[in-house]
C-alpha cells in the first residue's frame, strides 16, 4: 500500500546534537512538507518542497535544514541552532494540479531534548 | 493576524448525536480551498472533506459535510451520527492559491469527545 514513513517514531536528542527526521513516500506525490506540531496546538511549517532539488523555508525554519534529492524522501535535520525543538514532527505530501486533495500524513516523529 | 480561527478546544457530543465545529478564516486571496483533518491519539492526520472557494454547494463525505458560508468566510465541520470512534482532535485549514504557493495553513484545532 502506497504511504508515507516516517521515522523514527520517537527520538531523543542531547543538548548541542544535530538529529535527522527520515520522511519515504512512495505515493509519486511531488510536494512534501514538514510541519511541526506543539501539545494543544495546530501545525506550523517548517519547510516544503514541490520538486526534487528544490525546498522553500516555511514560517519558522530557523534551527531547520532539509534536502530533497529524490522524489521519494525528504529529510528534516533539526540542528543545535533550534533551541526548543521539543515537539511532535508530521511529513505530509500531496500530487500537483489537484487542488481538492487534502495531504497525506505521515505518523509522525516525536522529538524529545534530554 | 490568525488565518485560521477554531474557537472551540474542546467539544463533546452524546454517541448516534450530530456536532458542529466552528472554524472562521481570513484571506483577500479570491482562491482557496479549505480543509478538515482527524487526528486521532495516535497522532496520524486524516483528511477528511474539502471545500474550494468557488464551489457553489457544500461539500459532503459520508457522514461529514461542510457548512460553507463564504460572506461570512466560515466553514464549520458537521459530523452526524456521531461514533465513539469519532473521538479526537479535528484541525480545520486552508490553502491560498495565489498568495501561498499551495500550502496549507491550520488552525489550533477541536478536540472532540464523543459519550456513550
């Protein structure tokens, strides 16, 4: 079945370590994106990307880096410079040029700093 | 300024009753879509139903249909016959298509609680 992956499901990371977030589609989906997600809150975006070698920063990339050098897999690197990065971590994609479909999500990756 | 506005946190609806959950929005561009999500506790986000802002009638899936009112730009989720199942949060979002390259504000979400 087609989908998204995330992994890992959950991750620990230790002051002043750099971590990366693995995000798989295989649903052929052009367009990916990293939201974050804080208890009781709605998702912000980190970045997106529409097409391979291509990403945008989205409204809070700063901490954030990301690559997109396949179709398949985008993966987000939380860096030192984030200085909060305590939260629930969604991948989502979607197909081009078919503006009613909602994204796809992924399960999530729960990031915790010990 | 909040682009998406959920001013219910938390909700709760009696088990076979239906519910609303309000959601306003605010945007100047003339194209968009709107959206409703699930997210159950295990965190995963499901699309539920989708409303574009030229669609002239209300969107319906299942048991879910979206109260559309574009003068007053609020689109409330009604889910009838309500399941246990239902439980969860529902986030509502939108996506601009000329000022936002196509992605998808949300808002801070409904929780929902569904009684038996």
């Amino acid at each position: 079945d087609g989908g998204i992956t995330q992994s890992p499901k959950y991750l620990f990371r230790k002051e002043g370590q750099n971590v990366t977030l693995s995000c798989e589609q295989n649903l052929n989906h052009d367009a990916m994106y990293w939201y974050r997600q804080d208890p009781g809150q709605g998702l912000r975006l980190i970045y997106y990307s529409q097409i391979v070698n291509d990403f945008q920063k989205g409204d809070i990339a700063e901490g954030y880096s990301v690559s997109r050098e396949k179709k398949e897999s985008f993966p987000l690197t939380v860096t030192s410079a984030q200085k909060n990065p305590t939260a629930f971590y969604l991948c989502a994609s979607s197909p081009p040029g078919t503006e009613n479909y909602g994204y796809t999500f992924g399960s999530g990756t729960r990031l915790t700093v010990v | 300024a909040q682009k998406i506005t959920q001013t219910q946190p938390g909700m709760f609806v009696q088990e076979k009753e239906a519910v609303t959950l309000d959601c306003t929005y605010d945007t100047s561009d003339p194209s968009y879509g709107l959206f409703w999500y699930k997210q159950p506790s295990s965190g995963e986000m499901i699309f539920l139903i989708y409303q574009g802002s030229y669609d002239q009638q209300n969107a319906t899936e299942g048991r879910y249909s979206l109260n559309f009112q574009k003068a007053r730009k609020s689109a409330n989720l009604v889910i009838s016959a309500s399941q246990l199942g239902d439980s969860a949060m529902y986030f509502c979002a939108m996506r601009e298509d000329n000022t936002n390259a196509g992605k998808s504000t949300f808002g801070d979400g409904t929780t929902l609680t569904v009684k038996p």
